[in-house]
C-alpha cells in the first residue's frame, strides 16, 4: 500500500497546493526512482474523478506502481524535499 500525503482540505489542485505552501518543483516524468535529485523525494499527484492523490514515490515498486503503461489517469510529478514529504504523512 502507498504512503499519501496530507493536503489539509485540498481535495482537487494537490499539485499546485504542495507547490505554492510547500516548495515542491514541477518536473518531467523520472525515467526511474533513482533519478529523484539529491535530498528530494519523488511525489506523483494522481487525478482521480473526485480528488487527487499525492503518492510519495519512496522505492522501485511504487514508483513502478504510478508509472504503470495501463494507468491512464493523469500524473504531475514534483520533487520536494524529502523531510517536508515525511512530515505530511
């Protein structure tokens, strides 16, 4: 199962919430989890129907897991840093 992050009351816009009151950064989809740069964590917003969902990437699995070629929903990728991300578990 998959470690979420906490968005308060944001239920749609999670990207943009963790970007504007967190300091994450917008990036290109990693070519793999180890891509991830020094000190940052990778974190996939997920689009879903209702709400999003801000999955913190933390090993090969789960990020194979938001990478998947049969998932068609949308993801925004950020980099954040990783201490931040452990505190909005």
């Amino acid at each position: 199962m998959g470690k979420y992050l906490k968005t308060e009351d944001v239920i749609q816009g999670k990207a943009d919430y963790l970007v504007e009151k967190h300091e994450a950064t917008v990036i290109e989809r990693p070519d793999s989890f180890e891509s991830a740069p020094e000190g940052k964590a990778l974190v996939a917003v997920v689009s879903n129907p209702d709400f999003d969902a801000a999955a913190w990437c933390y090993d090969d699995i789960e990020f194979g897991r938001m990478t998947s070629p049969r998932d068609i929903r949308t993801v925004v990728w950020l980099a954040m840093d990783i201490e931040k991300v452990k505190d909005l578990l």
